[in-house]
C-alpha cells in the first residue's frame, strides 16, 4: 500500500468502528477502500473481518452500562452468535472466489436497504411498543433462530448485521433501542471474534491492512460508544448508503 492508501484505511477504519457502535454497517465503509487498494474481494472481507473485532470489543465496553440487568439474554443470544459465526465464515472459506463475487452485489444491496429503511423500521417498533402489549424478555425461538441465522451472514459478510439484529430484537423483545444496541455490540464482537479466530488460521488476509482497521476501528469504537447518542441518524444514514452504493456500483463493474 501507498502511505496515501494506508492513511485511507486506517480513517476507514476508524469510521467504520464509531458507525458500527452506534448502527452497524461499518463495512460498507472499510470494504470498498480495501477493495480500492487492489485486495480480491475475498482477501478484502477476510482482512476487514479480523481488524474489526477490536472495535467491536470497544463498542460492546463503552454500551457496558446498558448491559447491566441482561447477562442471562446475551449469554443465550451469543450461543447463536458463535454458532452462526462460525458457518458462515465456514461457508466465506469454502464457496468458490467466484461465488463470492457474485453474492456479496446482492448482500451489499441487502444491506442498503435496510439501511434505508431503519426510519420506518424504527417508527413500527414505537407503535408497537406503545400499544400496551405482553412483554417479551427472550423473544423465545424466533428471536434465537433468526438471530442465529443474522450470524451466519455476520460470519459470512458483515455489513449491516448490526441493523439486521436490532431490527430482529426491536420486533421480538420490549426493550429500549440503546439497550437493544448494546446487545447487538456484543453479538457483533462474538460473530467476528469467532470469525477472526477461523480466518486467522485457515484464510489469507494482509497484514498491514488488518493492523490498520484494528488500529481504527478500536478507537473509533470508543468514540461512537460515547458519542453515539449526538449523531444525527439521518446523517449516518446518508453516509452509509453513499459509500454503498459506491461499493456496489464498483462490485457490479468489476
């Protein structure tokens, strides 16, 4: 890499760890400058997927105070988190490069539109919420299962997995959305944790490209977890979707 570059990744990083703690998708912030630098899209998600977990991990510390009173639900939820997690960066090491190249369009405009659809995805839980029903402290089966298989995509390709969960335990459990989050920053730690620990051992990846978005992303973890609250959703959501569509535009070219 270029210094240029180097410096390019290291500020996605770092971008990528404060959106992840606070919405998720932070991938689609790191991929595509590590797509721009040369790597192959599988060498790109393996790198990308090991430099995250320490932002991850500084996401998950900084929401600690959210955490309290929710040790039996994420002990139960990150059962499914190391089980999905692990399949899918089983399936991101099995399926042929080309496979890959062909799914991860469709997983990235996947993820776009959730991301667009956060507002209204948002809004229906409100409603919900407010109309006085039963309340739900594990979401049972359904929640486990699709938790489970949100995972399996995490392990696999992690961008908007974030927003995959707290959509899935905004529907299923009667909780505050900055509680939801804290436990999506933990599921999100465990998937790429377990991950990482696969890849480090049986993937190719770049070294420098990991040590710079563990760099960043371990920061920027700290810096979404505590500041998270004064972004403006909207302006989240714009940047996200702007360096989506840059990614996906750039994918379906190449």
């Amino acid at each position: 890499m270029t210094p240029w570059e180097m410096a390019a990744v290291l500020a996605a990083g770092t971008g990528a760890g404060a959106v992840n703690a606070v919405v998720g998708s932070g991938t689609l912030i790191t991929f595509p400058v590590l797509l721009a630098t040369g790597l192959p899209p599988v060498t790109a998600t393996v790198s990308n997927g090991l430099g995250l977990v320490p932002g991850s991990i500084t996401a998950a510390l900084g929401y600690r105070e959210e955490l309290r009173g929710q040790g039996r639900r994420v002990l139960l939820l990150g059962v499914g988190a190391v089980l999905g997690g692990l399949a899918g960066a089983v399936l991101l090491l099995t399926l042929p490069a080309s496979a890959f190249e062909r799914i991860v369009p469709v997983l990235v405009g996947l993820a776009l539109v959730l991301v667009a659809c956060q507002p209204w995805i948002a809004r229906r839980v409100r409603r919900r919420r407010t109309s006085g029903g039963p309340v739900r402290r594990d979401g049972g089966p359904l929640l486990f299962t699709g938790l489970t298989l949100a995972s399996v995509y995490g392990g696999y390709f992690s961008a908007a997995q974030g927003i995959i969960y707290v959509s899935l335990m905004g529907m299923l459990l009667d909780e505050t959305l900055q509680r939801l989050n804290a436990v999506k920053n933990v599921l999100a730690a465990v998937v790429n944790t377990v991950a990482a620990l696969l890849f480090l051992f049986f993937a190719h990846f770049d070294w420098t490209a990991v040590v710079l978005i563990a760099a960043g992303s371990a920061l920027g973890g700290l810096i979404g977890a505590r500041t998270g609250r004064r972004f403006s959703p909207a302006v989240l959501r714009t940047l996200i979707v702007s360096v989506g569509t840059v990614a996906l535009v750039h994918l379906v070219l190449h």
